[in-house]
C-alpha cells in the first residue's frame, strides 16, 4: 500500500493564503486610493518572497506577524504599494517587528495626489547652485552637463509647486543629511543592510521632502501628512501604523 506523504507548507506559501483572508480588509484600505488590491496583493506576496535568503529563513515572516499586517493595512491606508522596488514604500524588519516605511518616490505620489509637484534634488560641488530665503525667495539649480564630473554631494533640496499656493523650497546641507541619518535608529540598527547605505541619495531626497513637509500648507487629503508622520517616527526609532478604525496614525516605542 502507498503511503501519501504530505509535506509542511513552506512559511511564503502560507502566507499567500493568509492574504486571500485579508484581502477584504486591504480593498478596504486601498478605497480612493487608486491603487487596485489585486495589483497591491501581488507587490505584497513579491515582498515576501524577495525576503526570502539562500538559507530559507525570511525576516519579514519570522517578525511578529500582527506587526506585519499593521504594517501591509498602513501602506494600503496610504495608497503605496510595499514592493521595494518601484520606491514607494518599503516592508522592514526591525527589532523583531515589522514597519511601513514610505519611500522616495511614494512621497512625490502622495504629494501629487493632494495637488502638488514635489521633486527632490541632489546638488553636486560642479554644479551651479544659489539660492536665499527671506521675504524673495530663490532657488537656482543648473547640474554639470556633458558626462562632465560632477563632483561630491554637496546639498539635497526639495520643492514643492502647485496651482493654488506660492513654490516653496527647503535646502539642506551634506553635513545636515549626515547628521539626520546618524541620529536614524534605523541606521543604528541595521547598518549596511539600511536604505541608508544601499540607496543614499533617495533617502536624502526623501530628507528634504520630508523637512519641506513642514512648509507646505494642510490639505484635505491626509495621507500625504500621514506618511510624513510615520517616517519622522520610525527615524526617531518609534514604531508607527495607521489605525484601520479611523484612520489615524499610533505611535509606539520600538521595543529594545
């Protein structure tokens, strides 16, 4: 008589159908977002699987698992797509946990969708780049042209434009970048394996963004002042969702 061996299911496996349960409540999420949740499960589930190491083990799916769908509802709330890839948003393990973290890129959508161009700039040593505060603003930006050695990072700006209120722009030195990034906890934590040290530029784009954010004036649509929030939080080492009942952002203290 045959015997019918039946193997474990792997941990990616499982959670595949864990979401199809969940994926009520991130459609849910996602309403008026734009973003459809059959695109949103599938970013998800690449998420997981690109977690995955050479030895099996996976640290999204070994964190605490309600903290990972806290995190996969947060990105849902905010209409980003947690895929690592696109840059709109990033699933992290930290410290046992699992947070949202929104990325370069989903900054600028956010922004778009509340009715502003957002852009942010690296500025390098050849480059041409003057610009003053004050009751006449300017900001004045030309790169090095022709392949030309641009030289070292030298600042990071970010502006913001729309049909209703004036531009408005913030500047940041390398200096000042450095000094946000080394007081990161992410950075702290996880060193080479941070966004800090595999993607520098993006994250000091998303620095200024995030420091421009405090220029910019309120908007109806708060998804964009709720990423903000919940990116100063996980910088400052604070673990940070969005509730799915109202919607609102809770902050915690990442456990040490």
């Amino acid at each position: 008589m045959s015997e019918v061996i039946k193997r474990e299911a792997s941990p990616v496996a499982t959670f595949r159908e864990q979401t199809t349960q969940m994926t009520p409540q991130m459609a849910a999420a996602l309403e008026g977002s734009g973003v459809k949740v059959g695109r949103f499960v599938r970013c998800l589930q690449n998420a997981i699987s690109g977690a995955e190491r050479g030895n099996g083990r996976n640290a999204l799916l070994e964190a605490d698992r309600t903290s990972l769908w806290q995190a996969t509802l947060t990105a849902a709330n905010l209409g980003l797509v947690p895929d690592g890839v696109t840059g709109q948003g990033y699933l992290m393990p930290f410290r046992g946990k699992v947070q949202f973290v929104p990325g370069y890129r989903g900054m600028i959508t956010l922004a778009y969708n509340a009715g502003f161009i957002v852009e942010g700039r690296v500025v390098h040593e050849h480059d041409l780049f003057s610009y003053q505060f004050g009751t006449d603003p300017m900001l004045q930006h030309a790169p090095v042209q022709d392949g030309s050695d641009a030289g070292k990072l030298v600042a990071v700006y970010a502006t913001a434009r729309s049909m209703q209120y004036p531009t408005t722009f913030d500047v940041l030195t390398h200096d000042e970048v450095i000094a946000v990034r080394n007081a990161s906890s992410g950075y702290k934590a996880m060193g080479n394996s941070s966004p800090w040290a595999t993607n520098f530029e993006a994250m000091a784009r998303k620095t200024a963004i995030r420091r421009l954010g405090h220029r910019m004036p309120l908007v109806t649509d708060t998804r964009l002042a709720d990423a903000f929030r919940i990116d100063a939080a996980v910088e400052q080492g604070r673990s940070a969702y969005i509730n799915t009942d109202d919607r609102d952002v809770i902050e915690g203290e990442i456990v040490e």
